[in-house]
C-alpha cells in the first residue's frame, strides 16, 4: 500500500468523538485502561453501524474472546453497560449508566477497578512478554491466567520464579510452572522463604574446618522444557 492509498484509508475510518471530561476521569469513576479500551472500540464500530460482537472485538483488541466476553461481563455487573438486543446477532451495548456515573461525580477512588488481580496479572503477562522477547500466544496467556484463577499461585511468587527462569537461561512457561508446583508442594509461599532456600542450596557449611554443600530441599528443574504451552 502507498503513501496516497493509506491517506486515503485514514480519511475514509472516520473519526470517534470522545468527550474530554471522560478522557481525564475514567479512573475516577472505576474504569482501567483495558475497560476504556473496550468502551472506545465497541463506540467506534457502533457508530460506523456495525455490530460490535466479542470476535470482532477481540480481534482489534488482540486478544481472545474469552477474555472480551469476562470484560464485558464485568462492566455490566459494575454498572457501566446495559446490553440491548435479543440475540447475539442483534444486541448493542447502551453505555448510558457510564455517563450517568461521569455526571454525577461519583467516584472510586477509595477502591481498586480491579479487586480480584487482574491488574497484577497483567503485570506478569508483561513481564513474560519482556522477557520472551515476543507476545503470548492465546493459549500462554490462559496458562497464566489458570496460575491466578485454579493454582492461585501468588503473584510475587510467580515473578520471582519467572526471575529463575530466566537466570537459568530458560524462557518456556512449563518451567515455570514446575518451579511454582515445587514451591507450592514444600510451602514456601514467601519471596522471603524461597530466597533463604536459595541461599541454603547455594551456601556452605562449616564442619571441624572442612565444609561441604548442602542439598537444596526443594527441586528446580535442570532441564530445559522445549515444549511451550
């Protein structure tokens, strides 16, 4: 595509009106950057006239439908949306008791948006993808999502086993997994507590002058696990 063809497309997409007061007071009123995401994208494809399904949407957002549909699900609980329609094939999202919260000033700020670690999650999906040098896939992101929702590994443990991972030169989140399971199953649940282990397994101990290595109770596997998930 040249120059005078992607003109061309940019003049044609048409423009979103977003109102300045909702650009400066989202947060207050108890949205995050991804819900404002989702708002500003379902917005844009209703007001071309289309359908804004969680396909659709998932696609421009990047991510999966899953993960769209849960969104969605929770701005209706919190009271930002109310779904219109029938059908799958004929409902529209009414954005309404949103602007209703703007007006009347109420605020969130005593409360996190996202109480039930979303935002920590997403903290360690960037991390992985720093480290990884590439985006999850899908199906990466589940397991990591899993790691929160069914293991209910805590999050600074998951960081700090992504922190061995890595310092072993291992980039593959089967890895990972196999050193939280470890954690988990010799319950050591504090960043505190695997640090002192750390340092037991790679520490000396001093008998009548002579010293030997002591045996690290908890193991990290040695080998790497090619298989991504």
């Amino acid at each position: 595509m040249n120059m005078e063809q992607r003109f061309e497309q940019y003049i044609n997409a048409g423009h979103t009106s977003i109102s300045n007061d909702l650009l400066l007071h989202y947060h207050d009123i108890g949205l995050d950057n991804d819900d404002f995401a989702l708002y500003l994208q379902i917005q844009r494809i209703q007001i071309q006239g289309n359908l804004a399904n969680p396909n659709v949407l998932a696609q421009v957002l990047h991510t999966t439908e899953n993960v769209v549909l849960s969104r969605l699900k929770s701005l209706v609980k919190r009271g930002f949306v109310k779904i219109k329609g029938t059908s799958r094939q004929t409902e529209t999202y009414d954005f309404s008791p949103l602007y209703d919260k703007l007006i009347n000033g109420e605020s969130h700020h005593a409360a996190t948006p996202l109480s039930d670690g979303k935002q920590t999650r997403r903290e360690i999906l960037q991390v992985l993808e720093v480290e990884f040098g590439r985006p999850l896939s899908p199906m990466e992101m589940e397991t990591v999502g899993h790691w929160f929702s069914l293991d209910k590994f805590n999050p600074e443990m998951v960081k700090l086993a992504i922190q061995e991972a890595i310092a072993n030169n291992v980039r593959n989140l089967r890895y990972i997994e196999t050193i939280l399971v470890n954690w988990q199953k010799k319950n050591i649940n504090t960043p505190q507590a695997a640090q002192a282990t750390k340092e037991k397994r790679r520490g000396i101990a001093y008998t009548d002058g002579m010293h030997e290595s002591i045996s690290y109770d908890v193991q990290i596997p040695l080998t790497k696990l090619d298989e991504e998930l």
